[in-house]
C-alpha cells in the first residue's frame, strides 16, 4: 500500500492539466469555427469549462465507471437469459418480440430462394 502513495501527489496536478488543456482546445477550436461561420462571439477560458460542464450534465452524466451497461454487457445479458430459456420459453419470446415489433408472421420465402 506504501508504494501507490505517490498517485495522491500525481494525481490532482494531472488532472488539473488535463481539464485545462481540453478547456483550452475546445475555447481555441470555438474561437477559430463558430465566429466566422455563424457570427457567434468569441469566448473565454471559464466560459468554456462552464459550457463542457453543463454537456456532461446534459449529455453524459456523472455516472463513474463510463456511461452504464452498453451494447455488450446488455447482449452478454441476454445470452445469458437466452441460454436459461427452455425451447418453449425461446418461441414464446419470439413470439412477442414479434408482435411488439409489428411481425406477426415470419416473412414468406420467394419461389426459387432458399433458406
């Protein structure tokens, strides 16, 4: 444990580098675009901390971790359940997965195609 002291010394400088470096890229790349294209203001450093913050609220949260399960875990999930589902539970499903999705009958094969 002794050894990992070091990150709560490395770690706040780091991260206030960080944001001030993405608060100055994003204030120059506003600064250079939008000005000229729309005829919008210029702005300032804190204005543009003020605006990422306000998209990570608005956008992105501040779940830790990422942004919550995405298309694998909830697809591990699924197959997970899947696997658990009897052949009469799997039909049953697909069933209503149908009728939800407006599918009623399976679609009719064209003379000459095949499966």
């Amino acid at each position: 444990m002794r050894k990992k002291k070091w990150i709560f010394f490395v770690a706040p400088p780091a991260i206030l580098l960080l944001i001030t470096l993405c608060g100055e890229v994003a204030m120059h790349l506003w600064n250079w675009l939008l000005p000229p294209l729309f005829g919008w203001h210029q702005i300032g450093f804190w204005q543009v901390l003020g605006l990422m913050l306000l998209c990570r609220l608005l956008f992105g949260g501040f779940r830790g971790g990422g942004h919550g399960p995405g298309p694998s875990m909830a697809r591990r999930a699924m197959a997970q359940r899947w696997e658990k589902m009897t052949p009469e539970e799997r039909e049953k499903f697909r069933q209503s997965a149908r009728s939800r999705c407006g599918w009623n009958e399976p679609p009719a094969e064209q003379p000459g195609e095949q499966a």
